[in-house]
C-alpha cells in the first residue's frame, strides 16, 4: 500500500543569548552566597576584600540567601521577567499575581509531577502542601530546603528579601571600579551572537558557550545563553517546564587591558605544563576512557590521576560524562587562537 506524505514544517527548539547587568547583579549573589563552591570562583578574593565594605543589611539579606539558596528563585524570576534593569526587575515582581509568582518560583521535576507542582503553587498560603512537594527533591543539593523555605515565608517577606538583596547589591556592586567594563563587555557579547543558525541548536550551544555539549530534551522549546562574569570560571545549567538556562563564562578578553593574559590562558598553559597531563590528553585524543582504564594504561592511583584529570577539566580541554573523560575539541582548538590573539602574531 502505498501512502502519500505532506511536507511539514521541522520543529527545532528556539536559541537566544540574553544578557542585562540584572543577570549579572544575580550570578553575583548566586556566586557569593555559594559557600561550597565559593572558593574555586575567579572572584572570591575580591568578595573577600569587598565584604567588609558591605552595608550591614546587604550582609544580612546574604546571609538569607545562602541559608534558604533563594538566589535559585531570583533566577527563575528574571527568566520570566527578562528585566533589563532592577527598577524592571522589582517592579516586575510586585505586579506579578501570587499564583504566578509561585508557579515561578517552584522548581520543575518532571512530566510525572508537573501537576502536582502547579497546585503546589495554588496553595502557597499551606506549608504542609510545599513540604510534600519538597519531599520529591530529598537527595538534591538545595532545591528540597529550597522549596520548604518557599511554604515556611509569607509572600510579602519572601518579596520583600529577593528585591531589597537585588537592589543592595546592585548599589554595592555599581560602586566597583570594574563594574562598566563587565557591562560593556556583557553588552559586546550579546552582538556578537546576534547571527545563530537556529538549525543547529546544538552545534550553536557548544560553539557559544565554549564547549557545553547539550542533548535535546523532551518539553525544552527554549534554551537561553546568559553571558557572565561573576560566575566564572563555571557554566551553571538550570531548567524550567519548558526553557533550558546555560549562564556561560564570558571571554575575559573582551575587558582585560592590553598586554595582560586571562586567567583561562594563565589556567590553560599551567594545566598543559606537565608531561603526564599532556599524555593524558594525547591518549583521550585517541579515545575516550574512564578513570579505571587510564590509571591501569599509566600506572598510576586513582587519586594521583584524578588531580591531573581535573586540573585539565578546569581548563575545560575535556569534559567527564558519566565516569569516561573525553576531549573538548572546540575548546582545544580555541585556546592556541586565543594565545595567537593574546601574542598578536599576524599570520
């Protein structure tokens, strides 16, 4: 039996890169607030010597944000508002119904549990409603003390910390000698990706982003590029129902005065500059492999061999992905023409 096609259109999910000085002003609280972490951020012992400078009620709403990982909801609202100043932002806030702002804020699971969050929020005067909802993201990081905290505040509290924190630092971090050069740059970057082949998301997300290898997903039709500064040297992923975030490191090229080399070439020629790591990578070049597999070919413990591999990783010349290490090509081959750039050789 023969049977007859009709051309249809191909469904493709929809590409931006998106920046304003609200998403920095909110990488930088989810940076400084990140304890665990904090120490690894390019930007730590500027927030060290900066922190004594805040204003008390600054350090205080911190101090909210870290213990209740709050900045998680000042993300998921500036996803949907898509403010461009904090006036927009705080004003975007306030006008927003309580319902909305609490399907927003509430963190997505999956398709299974998409009804229960959506009356989790319509609920939000009921505690005992968003510790059940909690209990789905027992073995997270923060998203379960996440969620408790959500049903623990009153809305009008809850408002009153993400807009007062957002306005602080934001009056704090403008003060900072650096501050107009990010934005600048910020502002260069989104320019610069104004052309994307929208066939070939994928391709586009690792060529942007510097490397992030990204699977289509069922229920993502949006993936949004955030540029940062105050995240680096970290590409930081998150999800809505329907919208995939990757906020990825900006070139530090684009604010770095003449002559001075950035930190990812500094961080790139220290993790090359060792025999064994550049056999590690020759080796992943031929192949990918696990842990197992390259301790056994070099002979070496696991944990010896762990250090190396993630001084590589840091550099981002390769990716792990479920236990077995592989090369990060793009990357690899950007670096020896971000050091031609740097050197100014003309070719």
């Amino acid at each position: 039996m023969e049977r007859l096609y009709s051309t249809q259109p191909v469904e493709t999910v929809s590409l931006k890169v998106e920046s304003s000085p609200v998403w920095e002003v909110i990488l930088g609280i989810a940076g400084f607030t990140h304890k665990k972490l904090r120490h690894t951020f390019e930007l730590n012992e500027d927030w060290l010597k900066q922190e004594s400078r805040m204003p008390s009620s600054l350090i205080k709403n911190l101090k909210w944000m870290e213990e209740n990982n709050t900045w998680y909801g000042l993300i998921m609202l500036q996803n949907k508002l898509s403010a461009q100043t904090i006036s927009d932002f705080s004003k975007g806030l306030r006008e927003i119904s309580r319902t909305n702002f609490y399907d927003v804020l509430l963190p997505y699971l999956n398709r299974d549990t998409e009804s229960i969050r959506k009356e989790t929020a319509l609920n939000y005067g009921s505690c005992e409603v968003f510790a059940e909802y909690a209990n789905y993201f027992r073995n997270h990081e923060f998203l379960e003390s996440y969620v408790q905290s959500l049903g623990r505040y009153e809305y009008e509290t809850l408002c009153h910390y993400l807009i007062n924190t957002v306005q602080e630092w934001d009056a704090f971090i403008q003060e900072e000698p650096e501050w107009n050069k990010w934005c600048t740059a910020l502002t260069y970057e989104q320019n610069q990706q104004k052309s994307i082949d929208h066939t070939s998301p994928a391709q586009e997300i690792e060529r942007i982003t510097g490397g992030v290898n990204y699977t289509p997903e069922p229920s993502i039709w949006h993936v949004k590029l955030i540029p940062h500064v105050s995240y680096r040297p970290w590409v930081l992923e998150q999800r809505t129902e329907d919208t995939k975030l990757f906020f990825y490191p900006i070139n530090e090229a684009y604010f770095l005065e003449q002559g001075v080399p950035s930190s990812e070439l500094v961080r790139g020629h220290k993790a090359l500059g060792e025999e064994l790591r550049l056999k590690l990578l020759y080796q992943l070049l031929q192949r990918s492999m696990s842990l197992q597999e390259m301790s056994a070919k070099f002979q070496i413990s696991k944990t010896t061999l762990h250090h190396h591999l993630s001084l590589l990783k840091s550099a981002k010349f390769i990716r792990v992905e479920k236990g077995v290490y592989s090369v990060q090509m793009t990357h690899l081959n950007r670096f020896s023409e971000r050091l031609i750039s740097y050197l100014s050789i003309d070719e």
